[in-house]
C-alpha cells in the first residue's frame, strides 16, 4: 500500500519528538482544513504541554528546528498556542501522485491472499422472483465483494439460495395436486427420473403463492407440506429429482436478473448444500452438551452464569424432525470454518435479521469457531416508499426486481431524451446508456447510504443528472473523456504531473486520499464512504476544471500537466465506480 504524505509527514514529525525526549506519536500530522494557511498540521506540541513539555509555542518551535530541511516540507509555520502549519512541496506532491497513478490499484492493495473472506449474500429463494428486498443485498454485497478483492483478500461469494425450507415441500403438493401421475410422486420410482423439468418457472411462481396461502388457511395442507419438506429433507428419491428441477428453472431466471444488474457469484449454493454438514454439527452440538432435548426439539439454549435465558434458543431440529434456517445457517458455516478456511465471513442480510444471526453466532461461538473465523452481520435497512412503509408498487403488491430496473431504465431514457445527447448516437447505443445510467441510479442511490440505515426510494430524484447521484457522476466521466479525446486531435498530449497551482493541489491530495478511503470502506464493510470519496472528487475536478483553461493554456508543459492530472482523475472515478459495480459510458 502506497503510504500517505499524512503517514511521512508524521514519521518525520514524530521524529522530532523523540528528538525532544516527548512520545513519538505526538508526531501525527493531519490534513489541514485551512488550505490558507497550510496543507497539513500537527498539534502535537499542545498535548505535549499536557505531558508537562512546558509552553507549546516553545515546544513547537524546537520540533520546526529538530526537523530543518526536508525534501517534503516547503515552509513550516508555527502559530499560537502551537500549531505547526505545514506547506508541502509541489515535487512532493507530484511525486506522490506519479507513484499513484502508476500503480493499477492507486496504491490501495496489500498482499492478503492467504485471508479468505467468504460473502454471503443475495439469497433468493427457489421459485419466489426477487422483489426490492432483494435489491441491497445484491448491491451492497457485489460492491463488497470487489472492494476486498480488490483490497487483496482471496474473496468467495455465495448466493445462498433459500432451497431447503417448507417451500420446497408447498412446491411439491402444489404439483402433486396438479400432475399426480409424474413419476416423482410414485414411492416406488427411484431412479430414472426423466432430465426435462416438469414445470417453468411461471408455473412455479403460480403454484407458490396459493399453496403458500392454502397453507396459512388450511392446517392439513400445511402439515402435508411439512411432511413433504421432511421427506426431501430425508432424501426420499423422487422429491430430491423433482426439487432439482424447481432449483434449476429458478436459478436461469435469477441468472438472468443479476445479469441485468451486473451482479455475479463465485458459488450458486443454497441452504440444501449444508445437508451434509448436518449430522456431524449435531452430533458436535449434542457430545459437548451445547445442545439440548427440549418437547421433543433439538434446541441450543442461550443462558447467562445464573441459567437465565439471554435470547430465545435456537430451534435445531422440530420434534417432527425438520430442520431449521438456523441450522441450515449454522451448518453452512461450519463448512466455512472448518472446510473452507475462512478467516472472515460477511453476511449482508436485512437488519431485520439480526436477533438469528445472533442466536446462529452465539452457537457457533460455543463451538469455538471464533477462533479462527470472525463472523459478521453486515446488515442493512429497509428500502422505504415516501409513506415510510416497506417500498410496494403502486397497487400496494410486492415490486419484483426485474420490473424496478425496467422502471429505472424507463426514467433513464425520458432523462436522455431531455438532454442535449449527441444526435449520431445510434439507438443500439442509447439504448446501452439508457441500461447503464439505470443501474448506475439504482446503485449509487442505495450504496451512498450507509448501508443500516433505511432510505426512501424516489427514483426521480435518483435519476437526477445534477447532486449525488450515479448519473451525474457517469456524466463527469463521460465528460472527462470528451476533454481528453479533445485534447488528443489537437496532440496536447498528457505530460508530467506538476501540481503548482491551488486547484491542482486540492485535487491532488483529493486523489490521494484514495487507498485511506478504500480501507475505511473495508473496516467498516460500507460503500458509503467510496461513494462519498467519488462525488467530492467529481466536484472537485468540475471546479478545477472551471479555473484551469486547460484548452487555452499557453504553456504547453503546464497543459501536459493538467491533461494527465485530468487523466488520473477519470481513472480514478472509473476505478472507483467500478468497484461500486457501476459501468462507466465514453459519452452520453
Ligand atoms: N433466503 C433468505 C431470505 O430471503 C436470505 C438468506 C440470507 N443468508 C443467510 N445465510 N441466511 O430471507
């Protein structure tokens, strides 16, 4: 990782406390909010006078002495009660920013590829089409996923699909009740079973949601649906061919959606690849006594030193022997942990989830699978319509995935329109953009937020192509480029990187700021931050933009410099946006 001038300032300045007798980390150096009056600043002499060094000017003027000259430092100035200002020299900068632009990760990654971390995330269920819920999940996780890979960490993303539950089961009865005669249904078929899926994925997306709403009215259809569940659970043949095609059709369908949102997954497992892991976690469970019989149910009790109960249990196997999401969860993490190796495993799952993923790590903390494995809730809020409720379609039903992007695509191409866009565009073309301003509106809306906060969903204000929004940050892009293709006809060709003026300082140490910004974005598994970063350096370089004549600037050495500085800029925003999962467009 490419260290910051914050990080060699303060070495030097903790030098010169040492050289004082006083603690090196007085040294630190941070960035100045008064560009006026320096770039950076320490304000170590003050807490050194806490320490009993005596009057900080004093203090403050000694360190300024111990340090004398310095290849980074231009002018020091030391201001009442002790601050040292520091002004940095423009070959220090400039020298930092060449190294950065040099590298292919703008100095952010490490080398921490024997740190797996394991993302859990998107877990669509079989048969059910996505819905907006599912739409943070995929959003947050995928950017997560590029970041730390990114970063340097060995990444492996899993779907998790919702394959196993008393879905599966409803599913089965729902076809049984329509095509008794399939052979999945005769107990005396067990092999053979024909490899063409007896139903679509519009047939399951019919027959889910009135067995789902039998089962509520219906106490037997219910239970035969729980019976059926177990009895796939317990790999009777016919239902585990049968559940294979439902999983099959489904997950072409949900292909198909990611696909639409850019989205991908190293594994497509789902809750039924735990299965295995099963048997040998309870016998775990039952021979260290974390687990116990309670009415007939395999439970892990959560109590404190008293034998208070400190949240309800965790429910392992019902007393009709069906197991449960927490097992399944907790069986899946047992193969990450003891299979896979993780070091880390993320779950970006619905805050509303949290009271189960805690009973789920607090088993596997008596398990001991802390440690080695640090397992984390990465939760995120609601997506709100502007009534404060859970966002719904316009007839109060459930907004499918699919049809929300049509809705933002829909938006981007009335906001096309409306611009001045080039008229040579083919439609072809416009019709790229229109897919990639939607994405980019649906995305930069939910990752500005940090991710456990609700928001409301208003997608013309998303789609906005001024404020922080994905489409205006497309735009800066695109109009990067077009300076830069300008510049290219006319050979003014990018040169050295010089940052003399303000504006090329400002933006300079804005670029600079990148690898601290992707590593708080890591620490605190929040996008936001990366967000925030892109849309001051958009701003940033619109302002320079608006100083800097760069197409009428004289000197050539000097329009080089700004060219490349531009350059750097645009490569940065891309980089950046790309790793938010947003693609970027050469034009729009
Ligand atoms: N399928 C679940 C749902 O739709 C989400 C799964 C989240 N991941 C997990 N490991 N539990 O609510």
């Amino acid at each position: 990782m490419l260290s910051s001038i914050e990080h060699d300032l303060s070495e030097i300045f903790g030098k010169a406390f040492e050289a004082l007798e006083l603690p090196n980390k007085l040294g630190i150096v941070q960035r100045s909010n008064r560009p006026d009056l320096g770039d950076y600043q320490c304000n170590g002499a003050m807490a050194a006078a806490k320490l009993g060094a005596g009057n900080p000017f004093v203090t403050a003027e000694k360190v300024v002495a111990a340090i004398g000259d310095n290849e980074l430092i231009e002018k020091m100035d030391v201001v009442r009660p002790g601050f040292i200002n520091v002004f940095v020299k423009a070959a220090a900068i400039s020298g930092k920013l060449t190294q950065l632009a040099a590298d292919s990760h703008f100095g952010a990654a490490e080398e921490l590829a024997d740190h797996k971390v394991m993302i859990d995330f998107g877990g669509p269920n079989v048969a059910k089409s996505m819905h907006v819920g599912h739409l943070r999940t995929a959003i947050i996780g995928d950017s997560l996923q590029r970041i730390f890979r990114f970063k340097g960490y060995e990444v492996v993303s899993d779907a998790h699909l919702g394959d196993w539950g008393t879905q599966m089961g409803m599913l089965i009865e729902g076809l049984k009740k329509r095509q008794p005669d399939l052979p999945y249904f005769d107990p005396s078929v067990t092999d053979n079973f024909p490899t063409e899926s007896p139903v679509t994925i519009q047939d399951l997306e019919v027959i889910y949601p009135e067995e789902s709403g039998l089962c509520k009215s219906d106490p037997e259809a219910a239970e035969k649906a729980r019976a059926a569940t177990l009895e796939l659970q317990n790999g009777r043949p016919g239902y585990r061919a049968l559940w294979k095609h439902f999983v099959n059709v489904s997950v072409a369908t949900l292909k198909r959606d990611y696909g639409e949102l850019g989205v991908s997954f190293d594994l497509w497992k789902g809750e039924s690849d735990a299965d295995p892991f099963i048997t040998p976690l309870l016998e775990e469970l039952v021979d260290k006594a974390i687990s116990i019989q309670d009415q007939g149910a395999l439970i892990v009790p959560f109590r404190d030193d008293e034998g208070e109960n400190i949240m309800p249990p965790l429910i392992l196997r019902k007393s009709d022997g069906a197991v449960m999401y927490g097992t399944t969860d907790l069986a899946t993490l047992y193969e990450r942990v003891r299979d896979d190796k993780a070091q880390t495993v993320l779950y970006v799952v619905d805050g509303r989830q949290q009271q189960h993923f805690k009973q789920v790590f607090a088993a596997a903390d008596l398990l001991g699978f802390d440690a080695t494995t640090q397992y984390e809730h990465s939760y995120f809020g609601t997506v709100n319509g502007k009534d404060g409720k859970p966002f719904k379609t316009r007839t109060g039903g459930v907004m499918k995935l699919h049809d929300l992007i049509q809705m933002a695509k829909e938006e981007a191409r009335k906001k096309i329109a409306a611009s001045n866009i080039d008229s040579d565009i083919s439609d072809e073309e416009k019709e790229d953009i229109a897919h990639k301003v939607a994405i980019s509106t649906l995305k930069f809306a939910d990752l500005r937020n940090f991710r456990i906060k609700d928001y409301v969903f208003d997608l013309e204000k998303f789609s906005e192509f001024e404020g922080k929004t994905g489409p205006y940050l497309l735009m800066q892009v695109a109009r990067i480029k077009s300076i830069l293709r300008k510049a290219s006809t006319v050979s003014a060709l990018a040169g050295e990187l010089l940052a003399t003026s303000q504006n090329e300082k400002a933006l300079s140490f804005r670029l600079l700021d990148f690898p601290a910004v992707i590593d708080r974005t890591v620490e605190k598994r929040a996008p936001h931050y990366l967000c925030e970063h892109l849309y001051s350096l958009a701003q940033e370089y619109s302002s320079f933009y608006q100083k800097q004549h760069i197409m009428k600037e004289e000197d050539k050495e000097k329009q080089a410099s700004l060219l490349r500085l531009s350059q750097v800029c645009m490569q940065q925003l891309e980089m950046g946006l790309n790793l938010l999962g947003i693609d970027t467009l050469e034009r729009m």
